[in-house]
C-alpha cells in the first residue's frame, strides 16, 4: 500500500494542504475517514472530480490505476471552488461542473494519463482562482484541531456569534462547527495512538473523549468500524 503527499507549491501554501498520489486504488479497496477536507481527485481515467467533505466512511472500488489530487486547506475550500463548499458535502461531482471554466483543463487531465503531469494541471487550476482561505474558518479550524472547545467558547475567543460563526465554518469546510469538531478529535485520536504505552481508554481521554464509550461510538459513526480496527491501519493525513 503506497500513499504520498507532496508539500504544495508556494503560491497555494494558503489554500492547499497537500498534493498526493495513491497507489493502494490500483487493486484494493480503501476505506476513506471524514477529514474535514475538500480534494480535487483524479481516479486514472476520465474527468477531474470534486470530492467534497464526508460524513461518514466511503469505500473506493479499485480503479486499477494511480489515483492523485488536490487536497484544500480547511477554511479554503468555499471560497476555491467559488461556492458554499456544504453544497457538495458527500458528494462526488465533476469539476467541470463546479467551474464552467475548466472544461479544457477538465479534459487535458482526462488525456494525461500520468500523475504527474495530472497534479500539475490541477494545481495551476486552483492557482487560477487566485482565492484565499476564509481567515475566520481557517482559525475556528485549527483551534479545534488543538484542542477540545465548546462551539459556544470558539464562537466567543473569535469574537463572533454563535450563527456568525456556524455560517462562514459551513460556507468554506463544508461542516458546522460541531461536525467539524468531532472529525477534529477523530484526528487526535489518530495522533494519540501513536504515544507509547497508552491504553484505549487513555487514548479517548487524551483525543477528547468524555469516555472509552463516547469513543467507540463516534469512532463507529463516523469510520463504520471499532477504534482497534480503525487505528490499526489509520494514517493521518494532511489536513
């Protein structure tokens, strides 16, 4: 199973986390956890997609091939793809229909056959945007990623309301607040795993967790498996 991420280049520092290629589609399946990320995917073969934020799992069937994409910042994505990046939460649609523009690029990414020379299309389209992160989502993001917070004590350290702030987090993630909070602590978990000598129980507390039990039910919500199976072959990716 091969999975790499290249670091972005300069000009999308702001709006993208990651480029990356998969390898592991070539023959198997993959189960993919919500991560709060919207990617612009290439499966080998046909049109560019937009993958959006998921709520829950979803299993890729082999494509036979490398796959690659774009994976945007949260808090950038709306403003990148030019609409409230909710409207294609769990959704696959083709980005020639999320941008009328990119039909060549759309079809030049269909005819490369080639990761490479994919990526590099697909990044100079998000360059083409010349979009930058929503500043208020993008915090609200990484805050929650830090650390475990009440949306209502988020809302009031950013200065914003309660609706402010459930508004422009849905508009440039795609989550609410408290969705995006659960997928936050379901990363920590990942990173708390990786402590030595820690049992399940301190791993939940540690990730955020009010309990081992809160943490078996969330993990399943949103993984559709155990904790112990999730984390045996979790990585955590870039977000």
């Amino acid at each position: 199973m091969t999975y790499r991420e290249y670091r972005a280049p300069t000009g999308l520092l702001p709006v993208v986390a990651c480029l990356w290629r998969n390898d592991t589609l070539v023959d198997e399946t993959e189960r993919v956890v919500p991560d709060g990320c919207v990617d612009l995917v290439w499966l080998g073969a046909g049109a560019p997609l937009v993958v959006g934020s998921d709520t829950g799992p979803v299993l890729w069937e082999p494509t036979g091939v490398p796959t690659c994409g774009v994976r945007l910042r949260q808090g950038a994505a709306g403003n990148v793809l030019g609409l409230p990046a909710s409207t294609v939460r769990d959704l696959q649609v083709p980005l020639a229909e999320v941008w009328p523009e990119a039909g060549a690029i759309s079809e030049q990414v269909a005819m490369a056959g080639d990761t490479a020379e994919c990526l590099r299309l697909l990044a100079g389209a998000v360059l083409h945007r010349r979009a930058m992160p929503d500043p208020l989502a993008t915090e609200a993001a990484r805050r929650l990623a830090d650390r475990e917070i009440r949306v209502a004590e988020l809302a009031a350290e950013l200065g914003v309301g309660e609706r402010q702030l459930h508004r422009r987090v849905t508009a440039a993630v795609g989550y609410a607040p408290k969705t995006l909070a659960r997928v936050a602590r379901l990363r920590r978990l990942i990173w708390a795993d990786e402590a030595p000598a820690m049992s399940l129980a301190d791993q939940a507390l540690a990730a955020g967790y009010a309990s081992q039990a809160h943490m078996t039910d969330e993990v399943h919500r949103l993984t559709g498996v155990t904790p112990v199976r999730f984390l045996e072959d979790v990585r955590l990716t870039a977000a």
